[in-house]
C-alpha cells in the first residue's frame, strides 16, 4: 500500500445540501421493493440458473411477497428469452406481480425484448445507460450531450413500440447507470430528458432508478444525492424514486436505508445480497430492520432456513455465518455473559410483562423468523465445571449431580488440555462415558437377581473379576445395601453408598436410565460411579461397579 494514497486515490467531492432534510426522518413505512436476484443477481454467478432454477426462485420471491421482480435481460440470450415466454405464456406471474425486464438503448435489443412481453399482465420496461464521467470518458468516448442523446433514443424506441403490448400493463423505468459517481446535475438533465420523452404523470407514473452500480462514497453522500433529486426534478410527483445500491464499501444496506431517509419510493436488491463484486443490496436485511422497529416490512421471511435452503440450491452461492438475520451464528451466543443475559431477558419476555421485545443481544425474536436461539458452551481447558456440566446437560439430557460435576470437571479439563484444543459436547459425553460407564476392570456385571423377603433383600450378582467369573450373595434393606454387603463378604474393603441419584435419559438411548452413585471407603476417599441401562435397578449396581473401578 502507498504511504501517500493521496497521490494515487482522491476524496468523493460532497454535494451541495447545507439545508438536507433526511438526517431529522425516520421511517415508518417498509418501500416497494423490487427482487432483482433473477438478473443482477443471475448475471453475477460462476453458473447463471438455468431455466427451472429460475423457475424455482421466480415462485420463492413471490412467496415471500414481492409484486415487482426483474426477471431478466430477456434479448440478451435465448435462455432468458425463453424463461420470460414461459412465465408469461405459462401464466406463472400472478396477476398483481409485475415481471421487470432490463434492455440498453438499442433498437434490436428493444425489438426483442418487447417481443419477450407479449401477453404479459404487468411489465416494467427498464432501461439504462451509463452516465458517469469515468463511464463517458473510458467506456463511450462521449459528451454529456452524445450520453443524453442515447438515453433519449432509447427511451424513443421503447415509446413507439409500446402499442405492441396491448393488453398488457406498462410502466417505463430509467436508470442513469453509475448514478452515484455522476454529477447530480448532469444526472438530472439525462432523466429529464428522458422524462420528456415518456411523459409520466402522477396518474401514471414512471420508476426513475438512480443506483449506486458502485459504492464510491459514504452513504450519508448517497443520500444527499438523492435528497438533490428528489428536491431538484422536475415533477417529482410523476416519479417513483428508486434505489438501487451494491456493496463495495460494505455499506449498501445503510446507503438505502439512508436513501430512504432522502425521499426513496422504492427499492431494488437481492435475497442475501448476491450480486456484482459485493454483491447488491441485501433485501433481507433491510426489509428485517424496518421489522425490529415495528414496522410491517410487506415481505414474509417467516421461514428463512427454507429460504436458504432455495436461494443456495438454486444459486450455488452461501449464506455466510454471520450475515444478518440469515447467519447461521447469528443467534447463537458464545459468551457466558451473553448467554446470561439473553437467558434473564427471555424470561422476563416469557413472563409477558413487557410490552416490547427488549432481550439484550437478540435484536428480533428468532422465532418470528422460524429460527432459534442457540447456546454455545465451548469447553477448554480454562472452562469451569458449569459449562463441561451445561454442554452434558443441554446436548444429551445428562444431569451430574454437584459433587459429581466437581469430579467431572477437572478430568475433563485435564483432558481438554492435553489435546490443547476446544472439543465438542459428543467428545465430552464420549470422556465422560469412558471414564464412568465404560469401565469393566476389575469388575464387569454379568447378571444381577434380588428377592425380597420380610422387607429383606437378598441379591445374587455374578460378575468377571479381571476377566475371571465371580459371584457373590448379600443381603440389606434394599438391592444396594444387599450388594454393598455382598462385596464385604468377598474380601472387598468396606465401603458405603454416600450419595445416590438417577435419572432418564431424555435423548439416544432409547427408555434408558442413568444412575449416579458416590461411595465412600472406610478411608474416608470418595468415590463417583454411574451407570446405564434399561433397568433402573441394574443402572444403579452398574453405578456401584463403575464406581469401585475407579478406586
Ligand atoms: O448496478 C446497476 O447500476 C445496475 C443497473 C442496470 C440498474 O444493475
Ligand atoms: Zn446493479
């Protein structure tokens, strides 16, 4: 990098606006917006959507609710020709979506792509040619005066067509291209001119797009440009101001939302952003802050992981991780404080006391978009026994008692430490197996019966001593004292049951039971044990065993 950019790079010059009016607004109302996923988006990817990706994703927009979708650059190739013919003739578009279709300012291009609209209910015709100085200079070799006049031909060649489309429902849009890195006043004098061609009148409006094709500046400079022209066209009552923003600076979201601000109608984008470069404007954000203000976006995104699920399959492109609202952390909470507030502010949501959603962390209630709140304990050698208990507990149903935990814990930690790494809850679940109820050495169950007599247990347990068979005979108040007792008339040092707990096992292990026992020797050294099985009675003695192999 240059130690000078200045020499190579130079600052976006402001627009003249002292008196701006957008930074005093707020919105209270969600825009039109206008899918552009099938063309800008389409144009962008290693492999274009063939006819029934696009299909696909043409009836997934509709779902969500958008009544004005850019389908396509239909004289572009026969794909896209075909893919309008088919939506059209196939009458896929309901009858209050509007299918937009993109053409340059060439006759033929025009011809074929009215040709392409035959039968449509309601069709936008969109036209745009490129209008920045650096566009005029490098691309065109052209004057302000040669550009507009391409403008004004093009908007021509569509006019006189138009009777073609009979029965069909039109509005015209413009797009002076490369809007954002354009003088505000030569980009007035282009859509003027093309104003006085199609003559739009607050009865029949047209969509006037000033887009952002690059970002070159901060958005606040994207809003005063459109605050200019909102201020300064003529007839502004005649246009449905339009935005269309990309995302080169990482700021395509707020350039709308501040373009809004500026006096927008409308807005054009896409599911997740896909797009040029960076992509364009993510509609899903946008539509899902107005959302977390209280405000009816007028796009149902209630099931986004279905969403997801489309806009992937059909495009081959990801969500990212953290993007907003569709990431798949984005409502998963890592840190512990994190976690502790979300929890007590869930709660206090679950109470229904507040009116308002005000969960710290959490901006929407994932569930409004059919998604979850998820914790992540990360266990590492610094953890503390809450969270090797927590991760046991959330992810396999496995509750250790306290004491056990403080067992538990720093044995997992040990663990953690010399593989030097994070592990997972089944790697956890898989130490605590083997620590507990996996161990067979010195002693392995073989079969244990109990009668009971004058509430006198007695219990036959047969087992493997170090692989060697072994039995023994016992009696007490109940199958555990029978079995203690047994073990002290085998030559087993005396030890007691301190502690005993015993749970089901909620998830995998199919009608199991999970005993807990700690024992105590004469010694006074403690031990914990467990163990599993379908049988209570049995889990309980595996528990007693798994406990004496541990001494
Ligand atoms: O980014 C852009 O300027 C475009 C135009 C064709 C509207 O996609
Ligand atoms: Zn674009």
């Amino acid at each position: 990098m240059l130690k000078q950019p200045s020499q190579k790079y130079r600052p976006f010059p402001p627009v003249h606006l002292p008196d701006r009016h957008w930074p005093n607004r707020t919105l209270s109302r969600a825009p039109i917006w206008c899918s552009v996923d099938l063309r800008d988006g389409n144009q962008a990817l290693a492999v274009p959507m063939n006819v029934g990706q696009k299909l696909e994703m043409f009836h997934t927009l509709v779902k969500c609710g958008f009544k004005e979708i850019e389908v396509g650059f239909p004289s572009s190739s026969n794909t896209e020709f075909t893919f309008n013919r088919r939506l059209i003739e196939e009458k896929r578009a309901p009858e209050d979506v509007w299918l937009q279709v993109l053409v340059q300012a060439r006759e033929d291009l025009i011809e074929r792509t009215v040709e392409s609209l035959i039968g449509a209910k309601k069709a936008i015709i969109h036209l745009y040619n490129s209008t920045s100085p650096a566009q005029r200079r490098v691309v065109f070799g052209k004057s302000k005066d040669e550009i507009k006049a391409i403008a004004v031909q093009g908007a021509k060649w569509i006019q006189e067509r138009l009777p073609r489309l009979k029965g069909t429902e039109v509005m015209l849009q413009y797009s002076p291209e490369s809007f954002s890195a354009t003088e505000v006043e030569f980009a007035r004098e282009i859509s003027e001119a093309v104003m006085d061609v199609w003559q739009p009148t607050p009865e029949r409006k047209m969509i006037l797009n000033l887009p952002d094709t690059v970002e070159v500046a901060m958005p606040n400079v994207y809003a005063d440009q459109i605050e200019w022209m909102c201020r300064n066209l003529r007839n502004r009552d005649s246009l449905i101001v339009s935005l269309h923003t990309h995302n080169d600076r990482c700021t395509g979201v707020a350039a709308t939302e501040l373009g809004l601000l500026a006096g927008a109608d409308r807005v054009e984008g896409t599911l997740f952003g896909n797009g040029e470069r960076t992509g364009n404007l993510d509609i899903v954000t946008v539509a899902l802050n107005l959302y977390q203000h209280g405000i009816d976006p007028r796009l149902d995104f209630s099931n986004l992981n279905a969403l997801i699920e489309v806009y992937e399959r059909c495009t081959g492109m990801t969500v990212p991780p953290r993007q907003p609202y569709a990431g798949e952390l984005v409502f998963t909470a890592f840190s512990g404080s994190h976690q502790d507030a979300i929890r007590k502010g869930l709660a206090e949501w679950k109470t229904g006391r507040t009116e308002n959603w005000d969960v710290p962390y959490l901006t929407i209630d994932p569930n409004d978009i059919g998604r979850e709140y998820r914790e992540v304990i990360r266990v590492n050698s610094q953890s503390g026994k809450g969270g090797v208990a927590y991760l046991l507990e959330s992810e396999f149903g496995i509750v250790l008692p306290k004491e056990m935990q403080r067992e538990f814990g720093p044995l997992a930690n040990d663990e953690v430490d010399r593989l030097g790494r994070e592990v997972s809850g089944v790697e956890l679940r898989a130490m605590f197996w083997r620590e507990y109820v996996e161990r067979t050495k010195p002693w392995q169950l073989q079969g244990f019966e109990t009668e009971s007599r004058n509430g006198l247990v007695r219990c036959h347990a047969r087992m493997l001593r170090d692989g060697t068979p072994a039995e023994l005979h016992g009696e007490g108040n109940g199958p555990l004292a029978a079995l203690v007792h047994g073990f002290s008339t085998i030559g087993v040092p005396r030890f007691e049951i301190a502690s005993y707990s015993e749970h089901a096992l909620s998830s995998g292990e199919a009608a199991a039971a999970i005993a807990y026992i700690q024992i105590k020797h004469s010694d006074g050294r403690t031990r914990w044990g467990a163990g599993v099985d379908t049988n209570i009675e049995l889990a309980s003695v595996r528990a007693v065993l798994s406990a004496l192999n541990r001494s």
